[in-house]
C-alpha cells in the first residue's frame, strides 16, 4: 500500500469505528451497511474528508445509510480507560496492511470487521485490544484466540 493509501485506510477504519460506538453497533454491522459500494466511496472521500471533523461526517453517514442505535454498547459500563476510536482505527489499519493480498485490502477491511475478532476487540472490558497485531492477527486468520 501507499502511503496515502494507509492514510485512507486508517481513516475509514477510525470512522467505521467512531460510528459504531455513536450508534452502539457491531462494527461489522456498520461494514455491512456501507456494503462494498459504501467502503470505496469512503475510500475515495477519505482525503477531503480528513478535513471534517469526525462528528459531521458521521452524522452525515448516519442519515445516509440509516444506521439505527444497537444495543452493543461496550463503553458505558466499562470501568477502565478505553482506547481512542483513532487507536482502534490504526489497529485495524495495521491487521488489514498485514493479512491483505495486494489489491485486496477493500476484501480484508470488510472480512476483518465482520469476524470473531473484532467483536473482541471492541470488549474494552479486556485487554485484546492491547494485544500485539500479530497475536490479532494469527488468531483472525486461526479463527479463535489462541493460547
């Protein structure tokens, strides 16, 4: 990937997550939703898009693609200190960098926010989320955490 094309990621993959904890949804709901379609226009949007605040352009994709508040609220009983929509987005950024086959990424960005793993992720009741990317990794592709 290019540079502006892990800029590009790591901002979509930041606004996948910031929108799913707006509307307390499963990220892979928020994927699903977009569809294909959606992620490259958000792709292709992603450089002007920097320029917004996050707020907006969520609300904006909320109205847009009619995204209903879901009961996957992992945030407000949380007694710790969670991790920046931003951290998570890199997260998601770097597995995606790794585990994509060249001109794939589109493929792995939706694949990796609808498996197990993301799910886990987001318990910001544990540290997975503090895990290095490569466990993250090898265990989305095992298809379970591994030991």
């Amino acid at each position: 990937m290019t540079e502006k094309q892990k800029n590009d990621f790591f901002y979509v993959c930041s606004l996948i997550e910031y929108i799913a904890r707006q509307t307390q949804n499963k990220r892979g709901t928020i994927v699903k939703l977009f569809g294909r379609k959606g992620i490259d226009k958000q792709l292709y949007d992603a450089e002007v898009n920097h320029c917004l605040s996050f707020e907006q352009v969520s609300d904006e994709l909320i109205e847009q693609y009619k995204i209903s508040k879901g009961d996957f609220d992992t945030i407000t009983e949380c007694k710790y200190t969670i991790p920046s929509f931003l951290d998570i987005g890199k997260l998601y950024c770097i597995m995606i960098e790794d585990c994509a086959e060249e001109g794939k990424e589109v493929d792995e960005l939706m694949n990796i926010f609808s498996s197990f793993i993301s799910d886990k992720i987001s318990d910001f009741q544990t540290d997975i989320y503090y895990q290095n990317p490569s466990y993250l990794e090898c265990s989305y592709r095992a298809g379970c955490l591994l030991d």
